[in-house]
C-alpha cells in the first residue's frame, strides 16, 4: 500500500505539474489530455478502482456545463449574439462609454452563460467595435476579459468553478447568488474605474488595424430567436426555483439543451451537428480527468497529507478568510483555477459557506493576474491573434497584479461584513 501511495503521489504532482506548463519548446498538450492521461495512471496503479474512478466523477456539474454549453450554441445559431455585437457599436458614442458597455455585457453575459462561451463570442464583436470606432482594441480586450472573470462570479453558472463549489457545498442556487452578485458588482465598478485610470492615453489611440472582422456572422433568425430567449429565460427561472422545488439544476441545464437541439434541428437539421461542436468537450474532459485523479489522491491519504503541509487546513486549525484567498490566488496562477479549486476543496477539513464563496470569488478573481490565469484569458489571446491584435503578457501582468490585488481585498472585507 505504501508503494502504491508514492506512486499515486508521484502521477498527482506530475499531472498538476504538466497542466501548469502544458505548454514547452517540445511539446504542447492539452490540459485536458493532461487531465486524462493523470486519471487512467491512478486507475492502473492501484490508487483508485474503475467502479470508484466512476463513482468519483460528479455528473451534476457535468450536466450543467453541458447543458448551458448547448443553450449558448443555440442562441449563437439563432444571430442573438449578431444582433448583440450591431447594438454595441450603436451605444458607443465615446470611448468611455464603450468599455463600459463592453464591460458590462460582458459580465451579464458571462453570469448567465460560461464565462469562456462568452468571451468566445464576444471578441469578434468588441474588435468589431472598435475597428468601426478607430479606437485601440487592447484596452477593450483587457475590459472584455477581466469583466468576464469578475461577471462569472455572480452565479453557479458563470464558471466551471463556481458549478462544482455549488456541487459540494449544499446551497442552492439563490443562496450562492445572493452572496456572489454584490462581490462582482463591486469588483467589476473598481476594475471600470482601474482600467480608465492605466488606460487613460491609450484609450484614445486610433485602431491601426486593417483586417476584416465580420466572420462568421450568424443571419439573425428572429422567430427562433424569440424561442432561443424564452428557453434562456425559463432556464433561469428553473434554476431560482430550485431551492423551493428540490430538484438539481443540472436537470433545468440538461432539459435547457435539448431544447435548444431540438429548436435548431426543427429549423436545420444539419446544424445540430454544428451545435454539437460547439461544445467545449475539453472542458467536460477536464472535469472528469480531475475528478478522478483528486479521488484516487484521496483514497491513498495524498490530499490529507497535504492538507497538514499548510498552515490552517489542518485539522483544529482557523483558517481565515485572507489566508485562504491569498493561497487560493497563488495556486490557481499556477495550475489554473479549476483544478485549484478542486483540490482546496478536498483540503478544507470543515467547509463553511463563507469558506466556499471566498473560494470561488477569489479563484475567479485570480484569473485576472496573468494572461494565462483563466481560459477566458486565453481565448481572448488566441482569438485576437487571428486579427494580428497581440496582447502582450508582461503588460498585462502589471494591470492584471494591480486589479487582483484591490478586487481580492475588496472581497475579502465584504464576505467578512455579510458573514460577522
């Protein structure tokens, strides 16, 4: 048992390893193969069986990024996010104006749907606005990015993260949202006034690119549209009527998909296909690899081992809401938030509600420190790239440091005045 111990320690630490630098001079893998591979090698050596290796993956959180994953394709088909990125460039009468209004659709957004769904689809549309405005799009890529991480923080819906906080802590969706919304708003309006403040010249440079960014648009079909927004609409409400109704919310999610399958199927069968697609099946993946590799850590005393290595997780221990933040903030910037979250989730020895939602906001929060902090981030990069716009890490980085710090502790001091 005990060389099976060191070996699954040995698969946990090279796997965490791998998936904060994924990336080398020889060789790029995707973290959610990482994830897999790190899995399959806990189930071949011992440190977990197959039926617990099932048993370990959490299919509520599954479900519910699956089905919000298929409810965003479906309004992607219907041209909503068309008809979304034409209001845009209408309202942006001035450069403050318009990062603020690409701010804040952006945090709506990714408060209803996944934070990396929404920046997905936002990014064409915000350079779009800005090529039609002359304006500089670095700034408002910046805005798009942060504000995507910090809206995220507003429901168990926003981030993968959030879905699996939800998952283990008991409360229901109102709950959650209640504590997170007044977290996000204030952190979004302190990032608003931050990026205003260190992009005060540059605000105002011309676009100085010349590249088309009309693709792909989707024609808007306005009757399935209607349908599209009912669904998203009634999704919602499904999901507020969870605590009082009993019922999980991946359900609501699940039934949310099909329907959206179904409505795009009854108009062109052949772009169910496409649908499908547009799931971010690595992200699903992901999730299940991490489940797996976190159960079989668990199951050969790993995680209680590392739990005594930190000071206030160890058994008996207080652990403050500023110390958790801060660790939670290293860890994600080096393996990512989600598996972050997943491991200090199985570290806390007695978690509270208020432990739980300072997790999740601080381990969204932390995406904003470097360009590669959250996968948001880095479809933003990549996606901005294929217009020739690049975003340059070390610049962000100092933006990114200044924001993490003044929205963590914006945080911190309001879960204390909710919770005392």
């Amino acid at each position: 048992m005990a060389l099976i111990s060191t070996i699954a320690a040995i698969v946990f630490i090279c796997t965490y390893l791998f998936i904060a630098v994924n990336k080398t001079p020889w060789f790029e893998i995707k973290r959610s193969y990482i994830a897999l591979i790190g899995a399959s090698l806990m189930i071949i050596v011992g440190a977990i069986s197959f039926t617990d290796a099932i048993d370990s993956v959490n299919m509520d959180v599954i479900m519910l990024l699956l089905g919000m994953m298929l409810l965003v394709a479906g309004l992607e088909y219907t041209g909503f996010f068309t008809l979304l990125s034409n209001l845009m460039v209408k309202q942006s009468s001035s450069k403050r104006k318009m990062l603020a209004i690409v701010m804040l659709i952006s945090a709506i957004l990714s408060a209803v749907a996944l934070n990396d769904a929404a920046v997905l689809i936002l990014t064409p549309i915000v350079i779009r606005c800005c090529q039609k405005a002359d304006a500089d799009p670095i700034p408002f890529l910046v805005g798009l990015m942060m504000s995507a991480n910090i809206g995220s923080i507003s429901t168990a819906v926003g981030n993968p993260q959030n879905a699996y906080v939800l998952s283990v802590s008991g409360m229901d969706f109102i709950t959650f949202s209640l504590y997170s919304i007044p977290i996000s708003i204030v952190c979004i309006l302190l990032t608003y006034a931050i990026l205003l403040l260190i992009f005060r010249k540059s605000l105002y440079s011309k676009y100085g690119y010349h590249i088309d960014v009309h693709e792909n648009e989707r024609p808007v079909a306005k009757k399935q549209m209607y349908l599209m927004i009912t669904v998203m609409i009634c999704t919602f409400v499904g999901f507020l009527c969870s605590g009082i109704g009993g019922y999980r919310i991946c359900v609501v999610s699940m039934v949310s998909g099909a329907i959206s399958l179904l409505i795009i199927a009854s108009s062109e069968p052949r772009y169910t296909i496409w649908a499908i697609k547009h799931v971010d099946w690595h992200v699903l993946l992901f999730f299940i690899g991490l489940f797996v590799l976190i159960g079989g850590a668990s199951n050969t005393g790993l995680i209680s081992d590392l739990s005594s290595s930190f000071p206030g997780f160890r058994e008996g221990d207080s652990l403050s809401i500023t110390s958790l933040s801060i660790f939670t903030v290293v860890l994600s910037n080096i393996v990512s938030n989600v598996p972050a979250v997943m491991l200090i989730t199985e570290m806390i020895t007695d978690p509270t509600t208020m432990m739980l939602i300072a997790l999740a906001a601080s381990s969204t929060l932390a995406g904003n420190t470097t360009l590669i902090g959250s996968v948001a981030n880095i479809i933003v990069a990549e996606r901005s790239e294929n217009y020739g716009i690049r975003i340059d890490f070390f610049k962000f980085m100092l933006v990114g440091i200044v924001v993490t710090v003044v929205t963590i502790a914006a945080m911190i001091l309001m879960i204390n005045l909710m919770f005392n």
